[in-house]
C-alpha cells in the first residue's frame, strides 16, 4: 500500500463517524478537527524551533504558534541580525534560544526545543533536516519537502537513523473543507470519480527573488504551488499517476530563464484522468473539481490560507475558518507524544518529488512519462 493510502485510510476511519448536522446553510457537518484536544498547559507543550524567519514564518507561522494547543516557540533560526532581534523581543525568548546558521547545530543541547521547523528556500530544506535529526530533533519540513528526490531520501534516511519523526507541511490535509472533499470521495456520495481538473498559481513579482533560482526553487511554479493540485488528486483518489504528459509555455525567457513560467499537465490514475495546471504568469487559477458518476464537487477558491469555498452537487461545503499551520503542528505535536500515525510523513513528500520529476521530464522531453514508485 503506497504512503499516501495508508495515512489516507487512517484518516478516513476517524472520519467515518462525523455528524451530518448542517453547518452555516451548507450540506454537510463540521469534520472533527486534527489537533481539536484540549490545550496543554504551556511547561507541558513540545518546543519549537524556526529556522528561517520570512515571510511565511513571520506572518502565518508564528501566530498559529500563539494558537497551538500542543506545541509552542521555543527557538529561533536566523542569519540576519535585524529578525534576530525582533524575534527575540517580540516572542519573549532568551538570547541562548537565539541561534545563527553558523551555531545551529548548538541546538542539540537546547532541551527547550524538541521540533525543528524548516520553512527555508527548498534547496536548504535537505541539509537542514539532515543537521537537525543529527541534532536529535524532530524535524517538520515544509513543502516542497526538497529538491530532488535523492534530497528526500538522504532527509528520511536520517530521521530514521535519529529515530526521530519528519513530517512535511501538506497543510490543507488539515483544512475541514479539503477533508470533507476527500469523505465525498471515500464514501462515493456522487459515484465513482472520472475526471479531477485544478491548478494553482499566480503573478510573480520580484525577479531576483529566490523562487526563481533553481539552485534553490529546485523549480518555479509546480514546486511552489502547483504542488498543492498534485497532491489533491493524490488524496481524493488514494492513487498514484501511472502516466503523465506535459506541456510547459515561457513569455519571458529573461526573467524564466532558470525556472518553469507555466506549466499544464495530465496523469492518468487509474480510471481517473487529471488535468492540471501552475504558473507564475497570471493571477486566478487556485481551484479543483472532482467530476464523478453522478454529480461533482470541488473547491474554488482551494488552497489560501483562509477563505476557502466549496460546492458540490447537493449544495455548498462550508465550514468555518481553521489556521492551517496551527492544526498540522499540533498534529505532529500529537504524534510525536502519544504515537499518533503521522499523516503527512517524509514519504509522501518523497512521492510528490517523483511525480514532479516525472511532470519535469515529460515536458522537456514530450514523451509520456510513468513516474519512479518509492
């Protein structure tokens, strides 16, 4: 059974006995949440370290860390003295939790810190694992989980051989209305799914910016944020792509010179066909619909960080609001804890890496492409 289907059936079973009350007019209950225990009293709650304080950790990050129920911030990484500094006065923390990425690894002696959260530019995310898992941390990742598979399998590795868990920040597996989307399909409440069409992606501004890079994008579009639509159709049909062509379109060789500018492609999985999209050129595409037997759902806008809608056939999906990074922290907090089965594992990110690889081919080389299993 791959990764991915295994995690999936166990989330399925938890959410086998959801309510069916209606929530705010839409057609369906709320989802029990990832995380939705009670909060810990804060000397009981597992520390955190941030390596990397940008924006994503300044602005999303670190305030679902003041909401967590099962971990708090404990530590913080950083190579500029200015975020140092503001951090540290901001979030309360003593200068021996203030590291450099010249004395990160001193961090094995901080047992403050039980988690090391890696949300750096992708090319960095390998390197930093493999030193916090020798570090004796737990290590959670953002996504892309790295650059190449082979990275991927070098973070695994040595996670294992720490005997620590690595988790990968697939944050909308924690967002009630992409759960219930995967029970519409599990439970085949409109029949058998035939098609997925999705995508994701928007204008990119600054061209000197690290996302265009590919030392340390690994990729544009498809590694930023197309990622989000592979990895839907992976957890609405619990299968992986045995075929994937690709076409990619570049406007502006200049400023794409290293990376993809848009990129469209298709997977066969199984009988389901999915048609997907990512770009750096256009603002709107942030989206997917599942068309089934009998009717269809989907999410429109998909994959913010909040906002996010649903319609199916029956009627809305909606539900209130969660903070994403809140829930899977506290999930990963959970597992970590009490042994809880991890649902976004280094294995699934490693799995994303080999479609990504395969979609990177595909396209350059015009060919049908089956993707590498793990």
């Amino acid at each position: 059974m791959n990764p991915i289907e295994k995690n999936r059936r166990s989330f399925l079973q938890k959410t086998a006995a959801l309510s069916t009350a209606a929530v705010a007019g839409g057609m369906f209950g709320s989802p029990e949440l990832f995380g939705s225990q009670p909060t810990l009293p804060d000397d009981e709650k597992l520390g955190v370290a941030m390596v990397g304080l940008g924006s994503l950790s300044t602005n999303q990050i670190a305030p679902a860390l003041q909401k967590t129920k099962r971990c708090k911030l404990a530590a913080i990484v950083s190579g500029t003295a200015a975020k140092r500094e503001k951090w540290s006065k901001q979030y309360d923390l003593a200068p021996e939790h203030i590291y450099t990425y010249e004395t990160f690894d001193k961090i094995a002696e901080d047992e403050t810190v039980d988690i090391i959260y890696v949300v750096l530019p992708n090319g960095m995310h390998c390197e930093y694992t493999v030193r916090a898992a020798k570090a004796g941390k737990h290590v959670f990742c953002e996504k892309p989980m790295a650059i190449s598979s082979v990275e991927c399998r070098q973070m695994i590795d040595a996670c294992e051989k720490a005997e620590r868990l690595l988790g990968i920040g697939y944050r909308c597996q924690f967002e009630p209305h992409h759960r219930r989307c995967i029970e519409l399909a599990e439970s085949k409440t409109f029949g058998d799914i035939k098609g997925i069409t999705g995508g994701f992606g928007f204008k990119i501004g600054d061209p000197t910016q690290w996302r265009l890079n590919k030392k340390l994008a690994g990729g544009g579009p498809l590694m930023d944020v197309g990622i989000y639509a592979l990895q839907a159709c992976r957890y609405l049909t619990g299968l992986e792509p045995e075929l994937i062509t690709a076409t990619q379109t570049k406007t502006d060789p200049v400023k794409f010179a290293e990376v993809e500018e848009t990129l469209s492609w298709t997977m066969k999985m199984g009988d389901v066909n999915c048609s997907l999209m990512t770009t750096y050129a256009f603002n709107g595409i942030n989206n997917f619909h599942a068309y089934c037997d009998n009717g269809n759902f989907g999410l429109d806008p998909a994959f913010n960080y909040s906002g996010i809608k649903g319609k199916s056939s029956k009627g809305p999906i909606e539900f209130e609001q969660v903070d994403h990074f809140a829930a899977e922290l506290d999930h990963f907090a959970e597992c970590i804890s009490n042994g809880t089965e991890l649902r976004v594992p280094g294995e699934t990110g490693l799995q994303d890496l080999l479609i990504m690889e395969a979609i990177f081919k595909a396209a350059d080389s015009g060919l049908a492409i089956k993707p590498e299993s793990i």
